[in-house]
C-alpha cells in the first residue's frame, strides 16, 4: 500500500536526501512531500513541493515495555527517553525553494 | 496539591533581540491549543475520566504548567529590556497600552485567552481526542515558531517542547487503547 501522495509526479531532482530515508525506526523520513495543484492560470511561479512531518507518535499504538533509552544527559535534552520517540524538525526558514 | 521546584524544566536561553518574537510566542502562552489551555483543560477533565488515566491527566496537566513557565521566560526575556517605541515596532503598542511590558493571556493577535477554548463534554473517548488533537496542534505551533526564528537558542528550547508534544500524544493515545481494552470489565465465556 503506497504512499498516494508521494505516488503523484514528483520532480527527481531537487528532492533533498531528508526525504529520502532518515533515522525513523521504521527507515523512513518524518518528512513527508505533496505537490499542490498547479493551474496554467497561477499568478505566480509555482513552488516544487510542499513538506509536513509526520512524528514517530502516529505509528505507535501502544509503546511496548523495555524500549532503547538514551543516557540521561542525552534525554533531558532530547526530551524524550526513547530514540524511536524522537522527532527532529527541520526549521523550514532558508530552504531553497521550497513551499514553506 | 503540588510540589514546586524553583527552576525550569529545560532551560531558556535567548541570545537574540527580538520583541517582535514575543509576540508570536504568545500564541503557545494565551492562544487555543497553547499551554496555558492545555494545562487547564486537562487538570479539568480528570474528575470525570476512568480511574485509569486520572494519574496521566495529573501528570500530563501539571507538565504544562512547566511549559507554561519555559514561555513566559521567553516572553519576558525578550521584552523585559524593550522601550515602549521598540514594543510599538513589533507590534506590541496594543499590549503595551494594557499591560506595560507584564505578560498576559493573550494569543499572538492580542485575543485574550477564553475558556472556550477547552471543553469537558464527560465522554472520556470525546476528551481525549480532543486532547491527543490538543498535542498535535500545539506541536505544530512549534514547528511555525521555530520556522519564525533564527535564534538557535530559542529554536532550542522550542524543539525540546515541540518534543513534548509528540510524547503527550502518545501517552493520549495509550489511554484510550486501556479504555477500549475494558480492563477492569470481567468477561465471562
């Protein structure tokens, strides 16, 4: 079962490696892409595409006892014991060119 | 009753000036889905919530009056040295008006706070979508905070609540799978 919005026309190049794969347990970015709909009567230039992140949280049900923790010192600033909680985000600010 | 620790969950360092950032800080402190609703609406609902997750409620609820603490710093830091034209420049005449530089409940449009932004509606499935949708909203306020920003600092201490976000949710979530699984029910086959 595939991802409908990654299956649309996405250009190949100019996707950044993030996209790609990153240290989510399941092997995959959080950072998820879908293309708006581009008009011919668009004002302006179109953007290549859109980002959102979908955090590690929505493919838990239930955390399961005895997970990998961090060292504390690493989880208090993380903000989470469990490497497989963790989010990091990628301020959208100086993104070339994309959607923000 | 509560045990207060006198310092901050994580700590706040702010190395830019920037009062027009106060501002928009103020959405995570008197907005809708900020901390200030958050903490509220949960140390509400657990009166009538299962046995069971009346202890996540608590825990949960006062871990956002932590929060809460972490971005009235933020604000304060930033506007504490500000003259009043400078506050004026960032869009923050209005406020001055009222409040001098004192923090308020106020979302970043200068909306004060309401309870109307919470809800109890007793169902405990109804709260606690409403507050795992809470957690997801506030973490994507973090995420525009963060991208309104350069100050790493900041930035810093925004990721470590966004964070928090993503754990509440999931902590949310666990609570209503304990209240599907009817636990404390005794079958009979």
């Amino acid at each position: 079962m595939g991802n409908e919005f990654e299956a649309q026309s996405l250009p190949e190049e100019g996707v950044p490696p993030e996209f790609r794969a990153g240290c989510h347990p399941a092997g995959r970015s959080q950072e998820r892409i879908h293309v708006p709909y581009r008009s011919p009567c668009d004002p302006c230039p179109p953007l290549p595409f859109k980002t959102y992140v979908v955090p590690p949280n929505q493919f838990i049900v239930f955390q399961p006892p005895n997970w990998p923790q961090y060292p504390p010192e690493q989880a208090l600033r993380c903000g989470t014991l469990w490497p497989a909680l963790h989010s990091p985000y990628r301020p959208r600010r100086g993104r070339e060119g994309e959607a923000t | 009753m509560w045990v207060y620790e006198k310092k901050l969950q994580y700590p706040v360092r702010v190395s830019k000036c920037d009062p027009r950032m106060a501002k928009l800080l103020l959405e995570q402190y008197g907005g809708a889905d900020g901390e200030l609703a958050a903490a509220l609406r949960y140390l509400n609902q657990r009166y009538s919530i299962p046995d069971k997750v009346i202890g996540l409620l608590t825990d949960i609820g006062t871990e956002e009056f932590a929060h809460l603490e972490m971005i009235a710093t933020m604000v304060y830091k930033l506007t504490k040295d500000a003259t009043p034209q400078q506050l004026d420049a960032a869009g923050l005449g209005p406020h001055y008006v009222a409040h001098d530089s004192a923090l308020f409940y106020s979302n970043a449009a200068g909306v004060p706070w309401t309870a109307a932004y919470i809800q109890a509606k007793g169902d405990p499935i109804a709260d606690l979508y409403e507050d795992i949708a809470a957690e997801e909203k506030a973490r994507a306020t973090y995420q525009w905070l963060i991208d309104m920003t350069d100050d790493v600092d900041l930035q810093d201490g925004l990721k470590f609540l966004r964070e928090r976000e993503i754990v509440h949710s999931l902590r949310f979530r666990e609570a209503v799978e304990i209240l599907k699984e009817e636990r404390e029910v005794r079958k009979v086959f």
